[in-house]
C-alpha cells in the first residue's frame, strides 16, 4: 500500500512539474531582452558628436549641385543687360518712323521790293517758294512741293475757285499711271488734297494742302503746287477770287 501511495505521489509531482514549466517558459521569451539596433556610423556619428564635450558640431553633406552667390549674380547682370539691350532694339524697329520737314522750307517774313502788287502769288518751283506780296514792301514766304521731272510748268493764272477739304477726282491719265488710285475721294484728313485748295484757271494744277508734309521743298507730285495744310489754311484766309498767280 505503501508503494502505491509513493508511485502515485511521484506521479502527481510529475504532472505538477510538466505544468509549471510551460508558463515559466512563456514568461522568460516574453521578457526577453530585444536584439541590439544595429546603425550605420556615417548617420549616427553626427549625433554622437554632439554629446561629447567641445565643439565639434556634426557635418551634414549636401548631394545637390552647389551655385554660388558671385555667379549668381553675375548671371543676373548679365541677364539684365542683355535683356534691356534687346527691348531697346526692339523698341526701335517697332517704334514708327516719323520724317520732318526740313525747317528751312517753314513759312516766315521776308522783304520784297520786286515789280509784282501787293496780293499777287509767285511760285519758285527752282528755290521750292511760294511767295505772297504784302503792301509794306515785304513777302510773306511759305516753303512748297512741286511738280517731279516730267511733270513741271511754268505761266500765269488767277485763283479761280476756292475750296476747303476738297474732293479729289483724279484725272484719267493720272488712273492710267497710278491703277490703283480711286476714280473718287471725299475730301477729308487723309485726302491728297489736305485741308484747302485753289483751283487755277482751267487748268488741272491746284495750290492745295497735303497730309504728307516731308514731301514739301521736293519735287514729288504730278504738276500741282503743295503746302503744309496749315500753311494752305493760312494763305487761303489771305487771298481770294481773281488773285493772280505767276509760276515760275
């Protein structure tokens, strides 16, 4: 009896052993130290650096490609100068070329002691003058286009008709020189005959204003007589019906 007891006894000690080491043993894997973190030195030294004593500060390298401030700037300079040089150039091939007319040919006061009245208009067509006779022994002298080569005249006429913005209706043989001219214009700022005219005789030819005041004190146009629309607007006030006309 005694043997039975001390084999059943060795029996439950066994069970009782089995069944403490499973929790012992998940307990030990459970509070187990964790594997050591492995780093690389080149992304941790930097750091270490910083907690020993002295001055040493970490080196933190840049793989981007590195411009300097020098050549920045000189690249800008640079830049710069090109670009406002470019907008001058430009500014001058799309700025609008505007032609003067040659101040000697403006209209002034001038004397006359000449054989032709008072009232009486002379035409240079050599010296590009229109000349006014005054009353007081003096001229009043405006600067005029005439006729190109082929196309001048000389003689003497009266101021026929007078009118202000003409129409302009040119000639056949005009239209069959220059086809692309119109067989009618109204008269108006940008009609050839400018602001004013007078009609000479029965003649073709007119002393008339122009919209093209660099063409005065050259030989340009098809016979007639041109000035400055605000020289024509002054003669016309000064002259009238029956003035006679010498072209020269």
């Amino acid at each position: 009896m005694s043997m039975k007891r001390l084999c059943m006894f060795a029996c439950a000690m066994s069970v009782g052993l089995c069944g403490l080491t499973v929790p012992t043993l998940a307990s030990s894997v459970r509070y187990a130290a964790p594997p050591p973190v492995i780093l690389s030195p080149d992304r941790i030294d930097p750091w270490v650096l910083q907690l020993r004593p002295g001055k040493a500060r970490p080196t933190v390298r840049d793989s981007r490609p590195q411009v300097s401030r020098r050549t920045v700037r000189i690249n800008n300079r640079n830049s710069t100068r090109v670009r406002g040089r470019t907008e001058r150039l430009s500014a001058k091939k799309t700025k609008p070329r505007v032609r003067q007319m040659d101040p000697r040919f403006l209209p002034t006061v001038i004397d006359y002691d000449g054989p032709h009245k008072a009232g009486t208009i002379i035409v240079n067509t050599n010296e590009r003058y229109l000349y006014l006779v005054e009353k007081d022994g003096t001229a009043r002298r405006y600067g005029v286009g005439v006729g190109r080569p082929g196309f001048e005249w000389a003689g003497k006429h009266k101021v026929t008709r007078k009118a202000e913005w003409p129409s302009w209706r040119p000639p056949a043989e005009m239209r069959a020189r220059q086809p692309g001219l119109p067989v009618f214009m109204e008269g108006g700022p940008r009609n050839p005959l400018g602001a004013r005219a007078l009609y000479l005789g029965s003649t073709l030819y007119r002393i008339h204003g122009s919209n093209e005041p660099w063409s005065i004190g050259k030989a340009v146009s098809s016979g007639c007589i041109r000035m400055r629309n605000q020289d024509v607007q002054d003669l016309y006030e000064r002259v009238r019906v029956g003035t006679r006309v010498i072209v020269l």
